[in-house]
C-alpha cells in the first residue's frame, strides 16, 4: 500500500519491485496507471472487457464505494 500510495503523490514508481512475485494485475489501483504499465512492459498482454455501464456503477458503488464509505466518511464519494 506504501508503494501505491507514493505513485499516487507522483513518486516515480518502481514497477518491477511492486509486482515482484506477481504474474498479473487487475482492476484498481493499476487501472489508474496502465498507459504507464504498457510503456514499462511493452511485451505485456492487456485485457480489456466490456460491460453495461449502469451495472459497472451500481457494482462499483456496492464495493469499492462502500468501503471508502465504511473507512473515510461520505465526503470521498464525492
């Protein structure tokens, strides 16, 4: 989590120790950074699906939006 953290205050990242040890990555936080992942591992297969909008944010909001919720207050869903 110290790792994301920094990137996000844009402290350059050190992807190879981040995913040490992993194959993959998905869905949130490297989301956020995947023009910068597909730069750094240009040989990497990226995935992307597809899906109804409506049931991406109603899922969105039943799961990472609660927990944010849960852990910081209404003020982040903002």
């Amino acid at each position: 989590m110290r790792q994301w953290l920094a990137i996000a205050r844009g402290e350059p990242a050190d992807w190879d120790a981040l995913f040490r040890g992993f194959g993959s990555v998905t869905d949130w936080p490297a989301a956020a950074y995947y023009l910068d992942l597909a730069a750094f591992y240009p040989q990497a297969k990226v995935i992307l699906t597809v899906r109804d909008a409506d049931a991406w944010h109603r899922s969105v909001r039943r799961t990472i939006y609660a927990l944010r919720l849960a852990a910081f207050g209404a003020y982040l869903l903002l």
